[in-house]
C-alpha cells in the first residue's frame, strides 16, 4: 500500500495495513526548512523561495513554509521577499500572466485564512497579510500569499498549512540555526542557502529530514531516494524503476540438485 496525504489519515492507513500484515508506504506532511546564511545572494535567494512557496499556490508537502534567516540579513531578506510576493498575480490558473492559481477547494480556502488567523492571534507579525483574493469572472478559491514572522511556538510555524504561506524566524549561529530547523515533529524536506559549500554540507547533514538541499529547494534529480522521517511518515521512493521493484516481492523455487 502506499499513501500520499496527511499524518492523521497516515496512520489510520498505516494501522489498517499493520492488522493486515500489509507493508506500506506513507508519504505525509511537513514544514520543511529553509536556513539561509548571511553569505547568500539576498535577491536571488528571496525569489527562489519565493518561487517555492507561490508554486501550486504552496499545496506541496515538501515545501520551504519556515523561512530561517541569519539576524543580519533578515531585514533586507523580509523586504526582498515581500517586494516579490506583492507582485504575485493571483488568477485563473491557465491564463496568460497568472502565477499563482486557486487552492483545491472551499475547505482547504479556509484553512489557509483560518492559520492567519490564528498565526496573529499568536503573537506572529503580518508581514505580508495575505487573505482572500478576487479573481474577475472566476469563482474559484483563492488566496493572496502571506508572509508571518515570530518565534517558532506560534501554530502558524509549527502545523502544516499546505497553502501560500511562509513564516520567518531568525538565528544567529550554525548551532542555532540546526536546532530551530530540527525543532519540528515533521521531517521531509529542507534546505540550507549560503555561499561556503563546507558549511552547506554541515547544516545539511545535521537537520533531521527525508531530504535536504543546498541552494536549492524541491529538487528531484533521477535515482536519488525520496521520503520523510518522524510525522512526515516512511518509505517513499527513487525516480526511478527501484521504485517499482518496492511493490514487487522476491520468490524463490528451489530444486536440490
């Protein structure tokens, strides 16, 4: 069985595999990481998680939703990042211009708004609001991105959102920045943003995730093997054909000679 979804039907699915001696493969959510170091190209860097978040409007569970920035960039780095999430043109998604279309649906709509909500109620600054968008002539589900900042005990940093919404904290050492990445009960894909390789691989290697990139977010090269740990569940698989064989189960037949 495999199973691509949220943690709660994740284990529901799970369960029911386990009573059935069934193995199973459990792709779930997350609140993937993005550390970036104060070595970085500010502006490039900004639009390409900017990129990240806007992409299918942020319903991508490996996602970069905690946007981790070394104190002496992240102003310039905020004000990069809402200059570029302004010019975000919400719309019908298979019209010419549009970057960003609908979420799924209704519930999903609410959803979203609902964790800015909450996300302010709890303490986080809006530093972009976001909120629902207007789309002449369509009556699909949109939403504008959004952009939070605080410390990482607001629900807003902690819960997967699944939706165009990213939330920025600051860190002022490596030790600092691994332990704010690590703090999570997710572990699915995160990313370390700096300009010294040797640091890059340190951070990488530290941070508790099925995945992590450097200088780079969602990339998914041919025969690289891909999957979560802890509530971002297990298994998972390669893009390739070893990811086939994982259904497939060995027999043998063997005739003494």
């Amino acid at each position: 069985m495999s199973f691509t979804g949220s943690p709660e039907v994740g284990r529901l699915v799970g369960e029911a595999c386990g009573r059935n001696l069934v193995p199973v493969k459990l792709e779930l959510g997350g609140k993937g990481a993005a550390v970036v170091f104060d070595d970085v190209d500010v502006p490039q860097t900004a639009q390409k998680l900017v990129n990240a978040i806007t992409f299918h409007t942020g319903q991508v569970c490996c996602d970069a939703t905690r946007w981790l920035v070394h104190t002496s960039i992240a102003r310039q780095f905020t004000d990069e990042c809402v200059r570029r999430l302004e010019t975000i043109k919400v719309g019908y998604q298979l019209a010419g211009g549009t970057n960003m279309g609908p979420v799924v649906n209704a519930k999903q709509r609410a959803r979203v708004l609902s964790y800015l909500e909450k996300g302010r109620a709890g303490g986080a600054e809006a530093v972009l609001p976001g909120g629902p968008a207007e789309v002449p002539g369509q009556d699909g589900f949109y939403v504008k991105p959004a952009l939070l900042a605080g410390k990482l005990d607001n629900v807003a940093a902690r819960e997967e959102i699944f939706g165009p919404v990213a939330y920025i904290a600051t860190f002022a050492n490596e030790d600092e920045a691994v332990a704010m990445a690590n703090d999570t009960d997710y572990g699915l894909a995160n990313s370390v943003w700096t300009s010294d390789l040797g640091r890059a691989a340190r951070i990488a290697e530290s941070m508790v995730a099925g995945n992590s990139w450097i200088n780079a977010h969602n990339v998914f090269p041919r025969g690289v093997p891909y999957g979560g740990v802890n509530k971002s569940g297990m298994g998972g698989g390669v893009n390739s054909i070893e990811t086939l064989f994982d259904y497939w189960r060995s027999q043998s037949v063997v005739r003494p000679l």
